[in-house]
C-alpha cells in the first residue's frame, strides 16, 4: 500500500510537470511580497512531503492556494493538500477538500486525479464483508464514473481492476449473509442472497458456490425442479469444480465427495496484498 501512494504522489507530481519545473515557472511569478509568501508556503509544504510530515504539507499546501486564490497555483495547492491528507489517512478532510476542489475549479486540468483520489479515499476505508457497504458502494460508483468520464486517462484501467475487486467484495457480503440465514433456517431470504450473487455477480468467484446452494435449499424445501435446474446449471458451467461434486451428491447421497479447502474469505485483505 506505501508503493501505491508513492505511485499516486509520482502521478500527481508528473501531472504538474514536476516539482524542479514548477519552481522554475513560480520563479516567473512576478515578485510581489504577496507572490513571494505563496512561493515560499509552497515549498515548504513540499519539502513536508519530502520530510515524511504530510499534515504540515497540508496546511502549507492551503496556505498557498489562500495567499494566490486566482493563480494557476491554486487549483494545485488545493489538490496537493488534499494528497497530503490521504497520505496521512485522513480521508474524511481529504474527501471535503477534493469535493470543495471540484467545485471551485470546475474546469482545471487534473479533474480526473481529483475523482481518482475520491475513490481511492473510499477505497481505503473498505473492510471485510461484515461491515458496512456503504464504502463499497461509494468507491464502485466514483470508479465507473472515471471509467465513463475518462476511459483513456491513467486511472481508467486501475479503476476497471478495482470494480472487480470491489465486485468480489459485495458478493462475498451477499455470501456471508445468505450462509447466515441458512443457519437460522430462513430459507427464502438465503436464496434471495444467493440468486443475487447469481444474477449481479456472476463474474466473481463466488457463484459456484451459489449456484450450489440454491441447489441444497430447494432440494430441502421440497422443490425437486428448481432444484436440478439449478444443478444442471452449475453441471454445464462448472462440471468440474469441487461445488458441482457436493451439488450431485445431493442427489445421489452414496457419492463420495473430497472436503473442501475453505479459505478465509478476508477479500479486501487478500487484495491488498498486491499492493504492499
């Protein structure tokens, strides 16, 4: 997760044409004592980012934007303290700061770095498939939106790969939920989970095991039919895999099936391992 900040820090800085150029232009600036002291808070604010103290960077970062409100430096300051709040983890400052961004600078150049550092501040505050979906679903959402917005800018692709992770996440909530209802014996809102995961999430690694569930369900409840009709189903899709083997033996109770590896369905940490 450090690799990735720092690979959001390069962006941001490659987006600005980097820092050695831009104190070159600010050095263009024309040098009034109000000039000079926005020059300075800017670099202060960047060496607290070179000196590992992001909070400082922050407040020196809108202290430059305060000073020369109608520069080209502005929008920039305002975005780069909103990077110093995410190194920090302060995602709650850096989410008002970039939202403020938007508004103030409809039309800047680095529109689509701001919605990418939204999603990535959801992103961050994503856990496990316990908790609130309300992340999730904010991060799901600013990502389309950049896929749609910005298909060909450098974020679209690392958006593409976290919807699907996001995806896996949201089913293996669906998951979760509908094992829990089997345990309490609420039948009907244990296949309503499962049919979601069949029917929204289909490309993710937990529709084998759906697809068998709704099979065990409606075997129990007496509905033969359905029942082999979703059998068939996981047969013809995934006749090979582990699922597909408990699925027919609950049809022919004398199959031998081998036990299952059951792996920690942490997916959001598994994930992030990418990153580290």
């Amino acid at each position: 997760m450090i690799r990735l900040k720092f690979f959001l820090l390069f962006i941001l800085v490659f987006l600005f044409n980097s820092c050695s150029k831009e104190k070159k232009e600010i050095s263009f600036i024309k040098e009034t004592s109000q000039d000079l002291e926005m020059v300075e808070a800017y670099r202060e604010a960047y060496k607290g980012l070179e000196e590992n103290d992001p909070y400082f960077a922050a407040k020196k970062f809108l202290e430059a934007e305060l000073l020369f409100p109608q520069s080209e430096w502005a929008p920039r300051s305002a975005l780069m303290a909103s990077y110093s709040y995410y190194l920090q983890n302060y995602y709650s400052e850096a989410l008002f700061n970039l939202e403020r961004y938007i508004k103030t600078y409809p039309n800047d150049e680095n529109l689509s770095y701001a919605h990418y550092l939204i999603a990535m501040c959801y992103y961050e505050t994503i856990e496990d498939e316990k908790r609130d979906s309300g992340p999730l679903l904010d991060a799901k959402n600013k990502f389309i939106f950049i896929i749609e917005k910005y298909p060909n800018s450098d974020f679209a692709s690392d958006a593409r790969f976290k919807v699907d992770l996001i995806e896996d996440i949201l089913a293996s909530k669906e998951m979760y939920l509908g094992r829990h209802y089997i345990k309490k014996g609420k039948w009907i809102a244990a296949i309503n989970r499962f049919k979601k995961v069949l029917n929204k999430y289909d490309q993710t690694i937990f529709v084998e095991e759906a697809i068998h569930r709704l099979v065990e369900i409606n075997y129990k409840l007496g509905l033969l039919e359905e029942s082999q009709k979703y059998a068939n189903l996981l047969g013809y899709n995934y006749l090979s895999s582990e699922w597909y083997k408990k699925s027919y033996k609950v049809f022919n109770k004398s199959y031998e099936t081998k036990k299952i590896k059951k792996e920690k369905k942490g997916v959001i940490n598994k994930f992030k391992k990418i990153f580290d």
